[in-house]
C-alpha cells in the first residue's frame, strides 16, 4: 500500500507531465532502490580515527550538528551536553561553551531549542546564564549565514561572542546585537579524517561526482550554476567510462528536490556522510556550487574536505573562493566549454589531479584547519594557552663527504614554514669549521656538530644525532638527494593527519644521472600506509627512533629501524611523491645495489627534476 506522500508525488508527476512522467518518476524510484546495495558496497563507510584529541585538557561543553561534531571532536575534550542533564555535565568543570546554529543538535537533543517561534529555549538560556555565573566564556558560531540570520538572532544575543561564516555580516550582527565581540569563522578542513590516505580498493576509478541538492523552487542563481556546471559533466560524460554521477538524498522524493532532465538520469543513490568521505577519495574529481557567491568567506564545507581528500575541485567562481584559494589550486570555470575542456583534462591526466590537489592541500594544511580556526577562537576568548605550538624538527645529516657539505646545508636552509634544526656529524673528517661558516652564510642559526671516526657504523652516528637533537621530530637527511622547499613541512603534516609513527616516501622520485631519466618508483605505495619508506625520507618523532634506535650497522641501518617500529606495534606511512629526488649517480656511491636496468624496469619515466621539485 503506497504512503499518502507517494501517491501525493505520483499525482503532482501527473498532473505535471502526464502518464510518461510518472512512468519516469516510478522508473528512477526503482533504480533507486536497487542501487541502495551498489552505493554501499562500492562506498563503504569511511572509518573514523579514535586518537586523543590535541587539547586534551581543554574541555568544551558544545551543541553540534553531526559534521561539525565531526570536525570539531579532535579539537579538544568534547562534551556533548544535553538539554535534561547539561546542569550535571559541566559541574566537573569546563573551560569554554561553543554552540553552533544547530538544527538538531547533539542528535536532535536540541532539536527545535535554538530556532523556531519558541526559541532560544529555556534550557539553553539557563545553560549559558550558568556559564556566564562561572565565567566560563560562550561562543556562537552561525553557519547559515545570510539566509537564516533572523532565525537564529535571538539564540546569539546570549552568548558572550559571536562568529560567522559570512564576513559581510559582521557589521549586521554588531548592530543588531549592540557590541563589536563578532568575528568570522569559516569552514575549514579536520585533517584526521579530511586527508589523502587511499582506500585499500578504488581510489580514482569513477569519474565526475557531484554530491548536493538541487533546488527547483528557490536559489535561482544556484540553479543556474548547476545547469552550467552539471550540464558540462553530463555532455563530456560519453567519452568516460563513468562520466558524471550524481549523490542527491532527496531522490524519488519532493519534486522541488528533483534533478532535471537530463541530469536525472545521472543520480545514483544517496549517501551518509561516513559513506561520502570514501566517495571523496573514489573519483577523479568532484563538482562544486556555491549557494552564496558574492561573500568573501562564505564557501562551502566540501572545498575544504574534497581538496583535503585529494580529489580535485571544479567550480563556478565565487569571491570566497578567490579569496581562498589561487585558480590552479581550486579550478574555476566561466561557461560551458571551459567547462568541457576542464573536466575532459582531469579526467584524463592523473599528474594534473596531482599537481592540483598537493597545492590545494598545502595551502589547507597552513591556512584552513579546524585546528587553525579553534586556535582563533581560543585567542578571542582568552584561552591563549591552549593555543598550539608548532612542532620543531631536526635535520639529522651523517656525511662521510665533505664536498657534500654546502650541499646539504642549502637543502636544510631552504625549508619554509617549519622551525628546524640541523644536526650534522662528520664522518672520518674535521669540517666544524666549515659547516659553522656554511650555516651562518646560508642562515641556519640552531646547529649542532658532532664528528665520529671513519671506523663508526652509520647505525650509531645516527643515533649521536638522535641524541643531541632538540626537535620534537627528527628527519633523516641525504647529503647528496635534493629536498623542495617545502618538504619538512609537508612531512610534518603528513605526521599529523596520518597518525603513524613513522613518515617518509615509499612512492618516490628518483634521477638516474647514468641514464638522464628522471623516474618515479613504487608510485602504487603513493598516500598508503607500508612497511618501507626510502631511508632520506624518513621522519618521525625523536622519541620514536630514540625508544627504537637504528643498529650499529653501516648499510641497512634505516630498513632495520622500520622493521624495528613494525615489531613494536608502530605504523608506516608513505605520503606524496613530491618534494623530494633521490640522486643516483653510480652504484658505487650508495650503500644499495641496483643497477640503472632494474630501476627502469620497477619505475615510470616521469618530467624534470626542476618539475619534480617545483609541486
């Protein structure tokens, strides 16, 4: 027996279309059913890291809807309060109330309480009435901005600050409210579950995604970039073997929220959040619209999180987006044959995805974290403490090659956006000299030189180093490989969202100087966790290798470590390719045996070492 909202939806299809439509309609509900099981076995849902939270000891009472609960759980000790018991949740002590415009919260706990004809509710006032008698600060932070402003006026008057993902509100909210405590707080990236980690099965194998609504009734401006942009997909789709899919989780339902012929023929199902954050990871790039375009921060969350994922990002223009990111990190199309010849070039070209995603996720790793924005939020309320600190690294150099020397210092000098050591050991020579006089021209002032004798295993000079390092991380360091400039700090990040002991590259880039071809090895190890990364790539935390050791040997020491982390419980990770050239200049100059032959045979000729660097 049909539900009345069916045969509602099957009358509004005949009295709109006829007899056809509704055999469309009926037809599109079918395909919809049977492809419930396909969505979910070809998207299963993508695990959630349990790590401890990164402030452990700061303690947030919060409402949250379940993306920002999310993104904002491995921020800090997370209390979701309720509305029956919120009296007896921070009794135990809590240092800062963060509320976002919910429209369930907390698992529609608040459902109803911080909109609506009776809101804000009583719960909530009492709520932050208490807080502000404990002079615990209070934040809210509307995210629906401009449309729902009025709805959730009343809900910010009580709080102590309010922030918006609209900076064009900020002068509205002072007005309206009475005070200047208004600031602005976009979207951003959580990178723990927002990352380029692969799937073990399907990264990149589909096509063109679009994940979204589509709005028949309202939005006109949306729609129109929609018609574009979806259009463009739906015209280049023949020449892929995918082409364009579509995720609407309104379909076969609200006629208002039904996707337009052609287009309809492109939705495929529907899924949960868990289940999208595989989808991210599943095509080769992912189609973008924007609900407001003339805001200068009001962008949408999966910018962030498709870019972060390591999928590409194709939009209509925004200002928000200029603001955020440059064209060739975020790419924008003007009209429908941009768009065509866009979308064709992406799917066909993986060094293009790449090349797009490195530098969209770079630009996200420093600017546009959740962990960058609750450091905002911290210094606002006063709780500069909590604020994080970034992690120092040292450089660990062994050299038994003194020409090498200036060498290795203009690799280490060169890297930005990290605090970085350089601990370097002569090995069967006295060069402190030399090195003192080499740093200080090349700008590295936090240096520490030890020497060994000749007869020393690598193994244990390592493990000198290891020792007088001051970093929270310790990089190990080739003196003849050439590192980018931002390979420290790519590293460090790759750390971070990984959660793994040990980063380095097992997908990596290598010149072979015998041959003059530049090629990439193992890169089917690319964004994976492993058990090997090449020894100059890795990198992890001093206590890690301090706890581990490298062996008193003087070939293998750096495999030997590995295996050592592997037996104790610990974790490889292989991140980016990029940023990074292992030299091969004859097999008499490492401590490995491969000839040129077997190394093209296991790698793919790729571009220049000036390009390999450049990402």
């Amino acid at each position: 027996m049909p539900s009345t909202r069916t045969a509602r939806t099957a009358l509004w299809h005949l009295r709109h279309g006829g007899i056809d439509q509704v055999r469309a309609w009926r037809r599109r509900r079918g395909a919809a059913s049977a492809g419930v099981a396909v969505v979910k076995d070809r998207y299963p849902e993508w695990p959630i890291p349990d790590r401890p939270p990164r402030r452990p000891d700061l303690r947030v009472a919060t409402i949250l809807d379940d993306f920002s609960r999310l993104a904002l759980s491995p921020e800090w000790s997370q209390i979701d309060i309720t509305p029956t018991s919120w009296s007896d949740q921070i009794a135990g002590g809590v240092d800062l109330l963060f509320v976002e415009s919910a429209w369930h919260g907390n698992g529609a706990a608040w459902r109803y309480k911080l909109t609506g004809p009776s809101a804000p509710a009583p719960q909530l006032v009492a709520l932050v009435e208490e807080c502000r008698r404990r002079e615990i600060p209070t934040v809210f932070w509307c995210k629906e901005d401009p449309v729902h402003f009025e709805e959730f006026l009343d809900t910010a008057r009580l709080f102590d600050r309010v922030l918006t993902t609209d900076v064009e509100m900020v002068e509205r909210y002072r007005e309206r409210l009475g005070h200047d405590r208004v600031g602005v707080m976009a979207f951003a990236a959580q990178e723990r579950i927002h990352n380029p980690i692969r799937p073990t099965r399907g990264h990149a194998s589909r096509d063109i995604a679009f994940a979204g609504m589509y709005f028949a009734h309202k939005y006109p401006e949306r729609r129109e970039q929609m018609d574009l942009l979806l259009g463009a997909a739906a015209d280049v789709s023949p020449r892929m073997k995918h082409g364009l899919e579509i995720f609407s989780r309104f379909q076969g339902g609200d006629p208002n929220y039904q996707f337009p012929a052609p287009l309809d023929q492109r939705v495929v199902g529907s899924l949960t959040y868990e289940q999208t954050l595989s989808a991210y990871r599943a095509f080769k790039l992912f189609l973008n619209v924007n609900s407001v375009v003339g805001s200068p921060s009001m962008c949408a969350r999966r910018v962030f999180e498709i870019s972060a994922c390591g999928t590409p990002v194709v939009s209509t223009p925004s200002a928000a987006l200029d603001a955020f990111f440059p064209p060739d990190e975020v790419i924008r199309v003007n009209d429908p044959d941009e768009a065509r010849w866009m979308l064709r070039a992406l799917v066909r070209s993986p060094l293009l995805r790449d090349r797009t995603v490195h530098l969209a996720q770079r630009r996200i790793w420093r600017e546009h974290t959740y962990a960058a924005r609750v450091d905002d939020v911290l210094r606002a309320v006063g709780l500069d403490t909590h604020v994080r600190q970034p992690r120092t690294v040292t450089a660990l150099v062994s050299t038994n090659r003194p020409q090498q020397l200036e060498h290795v210092i203009v690799q280490v000098a060169k890297q930005r956006d990290v605090t970085v050591q350089l601990a370097l050991l002569t090995h069967g020579f006295d060069g402190e000299d030399r090195v003192r006089a080499l740093a200080a021209e090349h700008g590295i002032d936090d240096l520490v030189v030890l020497r060994a004798d000749a007869s020393v295993p690598l193994g244990s000079c390592l493990n000198r180093l290891v020792d007088a390092a001051d970093g929270e991380v310790v990089a190990k360091m080739d003196d003849d490989d050439l590192y980018g400039e931002h390979y420290l700090f790519d590293s460090l990040q790759a750390l971070e969202y990984s959660g793994a002991d040990v980063v380095g590259k097992h997908a990596h880039q290598m010149y072979l100087e015998g041959q003059e071809v530049h090629v990439v090895r193992f890169p089917e190890h690319e964004h994976r966790f492993t058990h090997f990364v090449v020894g100059p790539t890795i990198v992890a935390a001093r206590s890690v290798v301090a706890e581990h050791r490298f062996p008193d040997l003087g070939v293998g020491e750096d495999s030997e470590l590995l295996r050592r982390v592997i037996a104790g419980g610990g974790r490889i990770y292989s991140a980016d390719r990029f940023g990074f050239v292992q030299m091969r200049r004859g097999a008499k100059d490492h401590t490995w045996a491969a000839t040129d032959w077997e190394l093209l045979a296991n790698s793919d000729v790729v571009a220049s070492v000036a390009e390999a660097l450049r990402a």
